[in-house]
C-alpha cells in the first residue's frame, strides 16, 4: 500500500501559478466572461494540483473530490449559509465561498474537472510511449 500523503513539486508549481492567475483575475478582471466563468473553471483546476501537490490518489479520485466539494460550495451558496453563519457582511468570505448561486458555476466546474481529467490522460498516453 502506497503512501497517501506525498509532496509533488510539479503539481505545487502549477498550483502556485494557478493561484496567481486567479488573484489577478480577482483584483483585476472586470468581464462577462473571464471573471465570472473562466475563474470558475480555473479554481476546480487550482483546488485540484493543489491537493494532488500533497495527496497520493487516483485521478479519477481526486478529480471527482474536487468536483463534489464544488459543487457543495454552490449548493451552499443556494441554501444561503453565509448568512446562517452570519458571515455574510465578511467580504473576504464572500469573494473565496461567492455569495450566490447559479447554475453555470456548476457547469464551470465540471469544464475545468474534465479538462484536467483530459490533460491527465493525454499525459499518460504521451509517457507510455
């Protein structure tokens, strides 16, 4: 049985850059498209090279965890649990949860898990040979 935790420093890169992409994105993208759809896509991507920088599973694992905890987060945002929590007026808070749902934040995600899911087989038929 393999080790499930492990330090991964290609995957710590590419979620360092992901992550500063999402940054100027946020500090500074002000679009229709971009800011609200792309970063969705991107932060499924982040969260997941960010945690495959440290955890040791599948890819179909991961990528499916991520996917659910996204997912999650936007149903979260449906039911209005910021303000349940009372953190609704935390603008930090409702920039990293987001502060209302919608549908094609759902899409969003699913685009940027199956984009990782397609660059992670493309990768493994591209070393096998």
């Amino acid at each position: 049985m393999s080790k499930m935790f492990r330090l991964c420093g290609k995957s710590l890169i590419t979620s360092v850059v992901l992550f500063l992409v999402l940054v100027y994105i946020a500090l500074y993208v002000r679009d229709q498209f971009v800011r609200p759809f792309l970063g969705d896509v991107l932060v499924v991507v982040w969260m997941y090279y960010t945690l495959k920088s440290v955890l040791n599973i599948s890819a179909t694992r991961l990528a499916a965890g991520v996917l659910l905890i996204a997912y999650a987060v936007e149903f979260a945002q449906y039911a209005n649990v910021l303000s349940w929590l009372g953190m609704e007026h935390i603008r930090a808070v409702r920039i990293i949860f987001g502060a209302t749902f919608d549908p094609l934040d759902l899409l969003a995600y699913t685009l940027g898990i199956l984009s990782v899911l397609g660059l992670h087989v493309a990768y493994e038929k591209f070393h096998k040979q």
